[in-house]
C-alpha cells in the first residue's frame, strides 16, 4: 500500500457500528457497541517497568477518544498483569466474534515480541485475533514531527499553529529492529521528510556504523544540524540508548513517542483492520 493511499483510508465498516461523538474525533474515531471484542494492549516490557505508565495513558487515551469501551493491558513480560493472564481472564461476548484484538505496542516489525503475541493468542482459552504492529502510517510521522517540535527541534506543523525559531535540517529515525524494521521505516520516513521539508535517513536504533553513515549522509547533503528521532513507544526498554545514538551522530534528540494521540488513533485502526479481517468484512 502506498504512503498516498495510507494517508486516506477510513475505517473499515463494521457491523453494529453507531454514530461517532465528541468533538476531537476524526475520521479514525469510532465508538464500540456493547458486546464488541475487547481491545488488549500488548506492552512490551513488565506491569512495574517505567513504560507500564505510557501504556497506561495510551489505554485511556483509546478508551476516551476511540472506543468509549475499556482497553485491557497485557504485559510481555513477567507475571504480573501478563497478556496470557489478561486473555484467560476474559469472555467471548458474542459467538460469531472473537473475544479479544491483541494490538501490540511496536511501531514495526519486532519479531520476538510478534511471537510471544501470537503465543499468548494460541494459548487464549477464548477466541482471540492478533493485530499488526502500528507502523509504517502517516499518524507515525505526525508523531515523530511532534516530538521534535517538542523538544525545539522541528518547526511545528501548520496544525498546531506554533511558531518555533530553531530547526534542524536534517533527522535520523532511528528505530529499533533489524534490517526489515529499518526498511518499514523508511516509510514514515519519507512522511515525515516531507512534513518537515527536510531530508530524513533511517539508521537502525543499535547500529553505530548505521547511525553514523546517516549522519555522514545527511552532512554530504548540505544538513549542518541534525536531529535523532527515536522510532519507539517507550515501553520496549531502549529509550536510553536515543542518547547514545544522538551522541554518535553529533546530533539533538527528541523524546520516545510516548502516550501521543496519534498512537492511540493508530491502536484503534489496528483493533478495526484485524476484526475486519477476522469477520471476512
């Protein structure tokens, strides 16, 4: 699918589905009807680690906005709260639907926490649907060019309506994963480079000799000053490793996505697009 056609596309039609509300919803809010699946977070980390707090706010960012229906937390880590637990703890509403949507916390692939997601979906004694990672998506993008506005970094965006003095002019997204979260990436990438009308490069998060090359080719290509901004949530334990990576490159840095509206928009899409698919909608 294309960045353009990414950008536009609406919520699939469901079934049940009643009139949106509020006076912040878009055209990626809706509202469930009594009854419907329940939406689990899949977090990475522990129930006690410092994301739990990010993952939290999310949850109740999806529950106000998006769904006006309780968002269950499921750790991935330790016993406490842990997603299997939360899953043997629920019930199937309805029989012609699953139970749960697992939506991880991931802004792309990561494939040892897609498989403890589709672990702890096998082992659910109800019927229960996993969801893809958030990214790529043009919602990544705005949040990312949030974080650097936040942090003086970036010009804020016309929606916003900030006028912000300091630039840089040129960004690394630096991301956690392998080659293949890198490549997924560079989607959001080219989103946001042409938000800030400005080149982007993706390195991945651990890679010193990526993040260095970006940096080197971000120079070559006219950039004095860069930005890192970190491709993460919060909860998958390696904010400190954005320090260390701006560090590398001679660059500032943003914050970690964190509890941003945006991703909370993004967890509803996914709770929609993987029931659709579950029902053959």
């Amino acid at each position: 699918m294309s960045p353009e056609s990414q950008a536009s596309e609406a919520l699939p039609s469901r079934r049940r589905r009643i009139p949106r509300g509020g006076r912040h919803r878009g055209d990626e809010s809706f509202l469930l009807p009594p009854g419907s699946p329940a939406l689990v977070l899949a977090v990475p980390g522990t129930a006690r680690g410092a994301g739990a707090a990010v993952a939290a706010e999310l949850a109740r960012l999806v529950e106000l906005e998006h769904t006006g229906q309780p968002t269950h937390l499921g750790f991935l880590e330790g016993d406490e709260a842990s997603l299997r637990a939360v899953l043997s703890g629920l019930r199937q509403q309805r029989q012609d639907e699953p139970a749960a949507v697992v939506v991880p916390l991931i802004t792309g692939p990561d494939p040892a926490r897609e498989a403890a997601v589709r672990e702890s979906v096998a082992a659910a004694p109800v019927p229960t649907v996993a969801a893809g990672p958030l990214g790529p998506h043009p919602l990544l993008a705005e949040a990312l060019h949030d974080r650097l506005s936040d942090a003086g970094l970036a010009r804020a965006d016309r929606i916003r309506m900030m006028t912000m003095v300091t630039a840089v002019s040129g960004v690394i997204v630096a991301t956690p994963g392998d080659a293949t979260a890198v490549r997924q990436a560079e989607v959001t990438s080219v989103l946001l480079a042409s938000r800030l009308a400005a080149p982007v490069f993706t390195a991945a998060l651990d890679d010193e000799a990526g993040v260095k090359a970006a940096a080197e080719q971000l120079r070559t290509s006219g950039a004095s000053t860069l930005a890192v901004a970190p491709h993460l949530i919060g909860p998958e334990a390696q904010g400190e490793r954005v320090a260390a990576a701006a560090a590398i490159a001679g660059a500032g840095h943003s914050a970690p996505l964190g509890a941003h509206p945006a991703l909370a928009r993004l967890a509803a899409l996914r709770y929609v697009e993987a029931l659709s698919n579950a029902l053959g909608a």
